[in-house]
C-alpha cells in the first residue's frame, strides 16, 4: 500500500510537471521568437500605437463639436489598449497562422484596441456615423451588438477601421478595433467578464449565475432607454424655453 501510494503521488507530480512544461512551452517559444524579431516587432506595434492616437483625436474633436450642437458631451470617456505578445501567438496558433509581423498584420485585426464610453445609446450611433463618414476612414467590418446582442446579454458596437498614420517618408493604412459602450453596457461587460472566469463553480451554480446576468444585462438596456427619454424630455423642455 505504501509503495502504491508513493508511485500514485509520483504520477501526480508527473502530471503536474507536464502541465508546468505545458505552460511554460508558449513562453518560451514567444521569447525566442522576440529575440529574433525585437526591431520589426517594436516597429509594428509602434505603428499600432500611432494609429490608437490618431483614433482617440477623432473621437475627442467629435466629442467637443457636438457638446456644443447638443449640450453635452456624447462622450463619458477613451480607453485604449494594445494586445500583449502573448495574446497574439495565441490567437495565431489557434488559428494555425505563422508566427510573423507579416501574419501578425495580415490576420489579426484587434491588435490596437480604442473603447468609447458614450452617455447614451443615441450617442453610439451618432458619433460612429459621423466617424465613418471621414473621407480617410476606411470601415473595414461591423458588428452591432446593441440591435442584436450576444447570447450572454453583451451589447457594444464593434467597427474594424483602417486609418491611415503619416511617417516621415510615407503613408501606411493601419486597422484599429473600435468599441464603442455606454457606462451601463460598460460596467455589466466588466463585471461579468470578471464573473465568468471564476472557476470550480458546480454546473447548476454555474447555470444560475449566467441567467441571472443575462436578466441583468435587461436590466442594463432598460436603465439606458430609460435615461435616455428623461434626457429627451429635459432637451425638449429647454428648446421649449427657448423659443419663448
């Protein structure tokens, strides 16, 4: 018995040695990868990050033009974010792509990541549509998930856009993932993303858990509309006002 429990434990820890080997094996190649390809790497997600910035100056002189045709700002807040390597060579393994700034750049198009958090639904649509009509904007793909949200509830409007960045020597076209929320939408898609990760909750728990923030993702959408028509009303009574 005492010979079978140790070799019972030495499987175990062989188990979990190979798990650790697992784990480690996607770093490791990333590391030497990156020690081969630093400066066209850097390079690349330098020309990303060029491209966040010339997003967030288009949605910042959107956001004061129409503060002053509408009395208040459509835009609560700019979040930006560029995926990490290891997000990356993940996403191409799975997709069994080559691991290249070429491929990077080819396949992957949320590499540069800008989030919009607007007041209001109305807001979304107002400041996407004047984006798009920019004669350098490029709308690569769209997805609107606040007419037809996800099965889990989730609601935010998704562009791929092109935009063009200027070098010293050249114009280069860069795609940028566009987000665009309101604060309720917002403050559900983080919660829950935080809520779902959670693990060795039983099955049934698990099943509870995701309708109760499906209903809560309801509840998000109802406090928008809501909002938005006593927004409507006071705009409608100081136009009222005016003309008197």
């Amino acid at each position: 018995m005492v010979v079978k429990s140790a070799f019972m434990s030495y499987l175990l820890s062989m188990i979990d040695f190979k798990k650790v080997l697992l784990a480690l094996m996607p770093k490791t190649r990333i590391r030497d990868w990156m020690s081969k390809n630093a400066l066209p790497y850097r390079e690349l997600m330098a020309y990303y990050k060029c491209a966040m910035m010339g997003m967030e100056t288009k949605f910042r002189v959107l956001d004061e033009e129409l503060s002053l045709k509408y009395d208040h700002n459509p835009i609560e807040s700019i979040e930006s974010r560029l995926k990490s390597p290891e997000s990356l060579f993940d996403k191409l393994d799975r997709r069994g792509l080559p691991m290249s700034t070429e491929s990077i750049e080819k396949n992957i198009f949320d590499i540069a990541g800008v989030r919009v958090i607007c007041s209001y639904p109305s807001d979304i649509y107002m400041l996407s549509e004047a984006l798009l009509k920019q004669d350098d904007i490029k709308l690569v793909e769209k997805k609107d998930y606040i007419k037809n949200p996800k099965p889990n509830g989730y609601r935010s409007l998704h562009l791929i856009i092109e935009i063009p960045i200027f070098l010293h020597d050249r114009k280069k076209m860069m795609k940028v993932e566009v987000q665009l929320r309101t604060i309720s939408m917002d403050w559900w898609a983080s919660l829950e993303h935080k809520i779902r990760y959670k693990k060795n909750i039983p099955q049934d728990v698990a099943d509870q858990i995701w309708n109760d923030l499906y209903q809560c993702a309801e509840v998000s959408a109802e406090l928008d509309r809501r909002m938005e028509a006593i927004q409507n009303k006071v705009d409608e009574y100081a136009q009222q006002e005016q003309q008197q």
